[in-house]
C-alpha cells in the first residue's frame, strides 16, 4: 500500500535577475538554501528569441565540485566544453555535465535558432557531488529526447520521462554518482498518477507552466505556489492535472555535507573555493575560447 509524503514546503519562484537574465529561482529561496543534494534551480524562459534579442547566452565559464544540468523544453543551444565537447540540444534533450575537478563550458542559442527566432524555455540545475567525488574527472553525457524512456498513467493523459534514477522498472539512461531521480512530466488537462519516490530521498515538485493538484491538498499554478518539497516520509507523490501542465519532479538520497560555494564552485571548505579560484586562473580547468 503506498502513501502519500507530507507536504514541506510550499512556495512560489520569484523572479531573479543574473546580469542581463531575468529568470525565476524557487532554490535557493526564502526559508529554503537547498533541497539536498539539489543545490539550485533555475528556470529560465521561455524568451522569445531573435537577431535582436538573446539574453541567454553564456560565454565560457568555469564550474568545480558539483553537476550542472540542463533540460532544455523549448528552443534550440549548443554546448561547447573544455573536455572538446560541442552538442546541438535540442528541446526536451537533457545535458549533464559533471565539473568534478574542474570544467569550462559554454551555451546558449544556436546561431541557426536565433537567426529564425523562437521561444527559449529551460531549467539549470545544480546537483551536488559528495566530497569523495568533488575532484573527480569531469565528464559530460548528452541524452536526446526520443532516446528517453516514457511511463504514461492507465488512459495515456499524464506522460512521464525517466531521465535520471528509475521508476516502475525503467530506468533512466544518465549514469549517476549519487542516489537521484529526474522526471519531467507532462500532462493534458485532466488525469492522475502515483509516482514512487523512496521515503529515505528528499523530493520536490516544480511547476513549469499549467495547473496541478499535489496530494489531493495543495495546487500547483503558474504565478503561485510552483514548487512543493516534501518530509521524507511516505513512498509516494500523486499529481492530478487541472490543465495541460508541464512538471519536473526530483528526489535523491541527501549528502548531508557541510557546502561551501563561491559563484561556479561547490565545495566543503573555503580553502577548497580558494583552491579552485587558483586552479582555474593556472588552467587547470583546461581553455575554451
């Protein structure tokens, strides 16, 4: 018999702004530093793209002792890295890059993209990696849309994908360095589903777009309350869709480490931020130009 988690958290994703980015950042937030091991999470978009407006372009940058993701919903960028890595994603395509001892990396809108113009949408997340792994090789895997495997409720109105982690036997096609689920979701206007999330991860709901009833006690909308995070209790999370809605579900196992982070860097001590800043001006991180 499965039941339910108790509801954490509920709170909305206030706008940020990132130089020349206005995006929305429900982590960290008001009351809420992280959702261990989930470190931050933005959700940027959806801009409309042209030859005169592309605010979402990143030049090179260096990161350390954490994992960069990103799901990519809308719209076309490239990725381009230190370790020579140049990749077309595409919208619903998955990059996921581990800094480990140090990476440079790059993205934004294809120039094919902007020169047709479009809408943008994604979400950047911040998975941290426990102290054993922070100076790990870094490594990047790319996962493509159609290559994702797909769980629909009994009358196909709620599709769920399996990026990372496992759900009802599939299981996701990301290799991991710690115990993560990464599920998107899409629904149409009406539907239900249970999805399993073990009671020993931390877990959260965060809405992209549309209307959702979590628990059957708290709604999920646009311009609201858009993330949940739930107690570690129960086995099990139930989304009834209100209208077309698109979702990210995340849990994982917490590292329960003591974070230190300056900018790109993510790690356990301030003398290990020190290093990394020294590292990366030594190219350690290795160049991309």
């Amino acid at each position: 018999m499965k039941t339910l988690k108790t509801i954490a958290h509920k709170v909305g994703s206030p706008l940020v702004s990132m130089g020349p980015v206005r995006l929305r950042q429900p982590i960290p937030t008001e009351g809420i530093d992280m959702v261990d091991p989930f470190l931050l999470l933005h959700h940027y978009g959806p801009y409309a793209i042209s030859p005169f407006n592309n605010p979402f372009d990143l030049g090179p940058h260096p990161h350390r002792g954490f994992e960069p993701i990103t799901l990519l919903f809308k719209g076309e960028q490239l990725h381009r890295d230190s370790l020579g890595n140049e990749m077309l994603v595409k919208a619903g395509d998955v990059q996921w890059t581990t800094a480990g001892r140090g990476i440079i990396h790059a993205e934004g809108p294809s120039k094919e993209f902007v020169e047709r113009g479009g809408e943008l949408e994604g979400i950047q997340l911040w998975l941290n990696l426990p102290a054993v792994k922070k100076m790990m090789p870094a490594n990047y895997q790319h996962l493509k849309s159609e290559d994702i495997p797909v769980i629909t409720n009994e009358d196909k109105s709620i599709e769920l994908k399996v990026v990372a982690g496992e759900l009802e036997e599939k299981q996701g096609l990301i290799k991991t360095q710690t115990a993560v689920n990464v599920f998107t979701v899409k629904t149409q206007e009406k539907g239900e589903m249970n999805i399993s999330i073990p009671t020993s991860h931390k877990s959260l709901v965060y809405l992209l777009d549309g209307e959702v009833l979590i628990n059957d006690e708290a709604t999920l909308k646009k311009g609201a309350t858009q993330m949940i995070t739930f107690h570690q209790d129960g086995d099990s999370i139930q989304i009834e869709a209100k209208k077309e809605s698109t979702l990210l579900v995340l849990s994982g196992e917490p590292i329960n480490e003591k974070v230190a982070s300056w900018g790109p860097y993510v790690m356990n001590t301030q003398t290990e931020i020190m290093e990394a800043l020294r590292d990366y001006q030594k190219g350690k991180m290795g160049y991309l130009y």
